[in-house]
C-alpha cells in the first residue's frame, strides 16, 4: 500500500547557485536531496526549467517529486534549519494522498 504526496518545491531564483555541468545546482537542493535520500524519500529530480513547456524559460527554480509516506512536519523543520537568503520566498506546494488540490506551506514564514 502506498500514501503519495504530490510535492513542489520552490525559492527565489537568487538563492546561492553554481553550474553544474549543464545545470544550476543550488547548495540548499542538495542538501536538501541528500535529507529525503537520508530519509528514504527519494529526491526531486532536475529543476523543472529543464524540462518545462512554453517559449521561455521559467523565472524560478520549481521542484516536483512524489514521496510515499511523508513526513511534512520533518520536511518543514528540515528545510527550516537550512540558511536561505530569502527565506520567506521558500514555498512547499502539497497535494496528500485523500487531498483534491495542491495547498501552500511556507515554512519559512510568508
């Protein structure tokens, strides 16, 4: 049996970045990825502007993935523990498992 959590993930597009190959990495991702992988959720993918439609290029790093049993309580406390340049921009997207819509948590504070 599985609970799914539908999750996006996004902050402001001046938060500390590097390149990384072909990429943008950012250090807070990483460290981020490296908590869910820890924690055995997986790890959202690439930033979604490297696969995302349209004719420009998104204006905002946006990560998506799908975690089984989540714990968005330990998520929140982790992502809260990390040093963001603009911690208020930081934004969780969740749509669980019973859930018919995306809601927004701000961990950080609006």
């Amino acid at each position: 049996m599985s609970v799914v959590s539908n999750v996006i993930f996004s902050f402001h597009i001046s938060e500390d970045s590097y390149e990384k190959g072909d990429n943008i990495t950012y250090p807070n991702m990483e460290k981020i990825n490296t908590w869910l992988q820890e924690n055995k959720y997986g790890s959202f993918s690439v930033d979604a502007d490297v696969i995302s439609g349209g004719r420009k290029h998104l204006e905002t790093p946006l990560f998506v993935a799908a975690f089984n049993y989540f714990n968005l309580d330990e998520f929140c406390a982790f992502v809260r523990s990390l040093k963001w340049e603009y911690p208020g921009c930081v934004q969780i997207f969740i749509e669980e498992q019973e859930d018919d819509k995306f809601r927004l948590i701000e961990p950080c504070g609006g």
